[in-house]
C-alpha cells in the first residue's frame, strides 16, 4: 500500500468524531494516555488512536510521530493550560499534522502553535523542537 494524503484525511475526520472529555472526566486523573473510544477522549488519546489506524493501514513507524505544543500561547494564558498533543505524518516531502482541532490534515507549517517536543520517528525517543520552551516539562 502506498500511503496517501487521502488516507490521512479519512482517518482524521473519522477519530475527530469521537467525543472529547478530560482525562478527568474519563479516568478521574489529569493526565493519562490512552486510545479514544466511544466514551471520548483527550488530545493524546485522539494522537494514539489516529496512529494506530494508520498503523493498521500499512503507514510506517518511521514516518509518524507524536508531537507536543502549545496552542494559542499568550500572555493571559498560561502555557500549561494550552498544551497539546498532535500526530505529525511525513508524506510527499510534506509533514502533515492530524490534530483534533482541525478537520483535515494541515501542513506543519500552516499552523500557529508552538511545537515543544518531538518523538524521534519509529522510536520512544523524543526531542526538543527547535527554540522549544525548555522551562516547561
């Protein structure tokens, strides 16, 4: 199977019309990483559940990898409380970033967020973004 960009916009739009909820709402916990289901899910659980589609679909390890950031980072709002986590795809020379808040893939750099740590692709590793924040986390 060769992948396409088109595979990620169907497993995109699919996992986004899931619920979300709080991993407090759901576990009772603020923090806990785990596939989204029917139940819903956090931005974490949206990542883990989209990269185990592809997976299944024959996308490589080594071209997906998880992603944190801050969205929408100001002064009014604290960094912590706009954390958030996205699936970053390599295709076509293209990274694409599949996010919970976006109905489609977008190219990583058309979106306004922050990127503070990387996974190194096809390993548990991660990685400061480049200019990352290294005060937080």
């Amino acid at each position: 199977m060769t992948p396409t960009v088109a595979d990620l916009r169907i497993v995109n739009t699919k996992v986004n019309l899931l619920p979300y909820k709080s991993d407090a709402e759901r576990f009772g916990t603020p923090e806990f990483w785990a596939m989204i289901d029917e139940q819903g899910g956090d931005c974490d659980d949206y990542v883990i559940a989209k990269y185990h589609r592809l997976f299944a679909m024959g996308f490589s390890p080594k071209i997906m990898r998880f992603a944190t950031c801050f969205v929408e980072p100001s002064a009014a709002i604290e960094k912590k409380d706009c954390y958030h986590c996205v699936l970053l795809v390599d295709l076509n020379n293209l990274t694409y970033v599949l996010d919970n808040r976006y109905p489609h893939p977008m190219e990583w750099e058309l979106l306004p967020y922050e990127f503070h740590k990387l996974q190194v692709a096809g390993t548990p590793a991660w990685e400061w973004a480049a200019g990352a924040d290294r005060s937080f986390g």
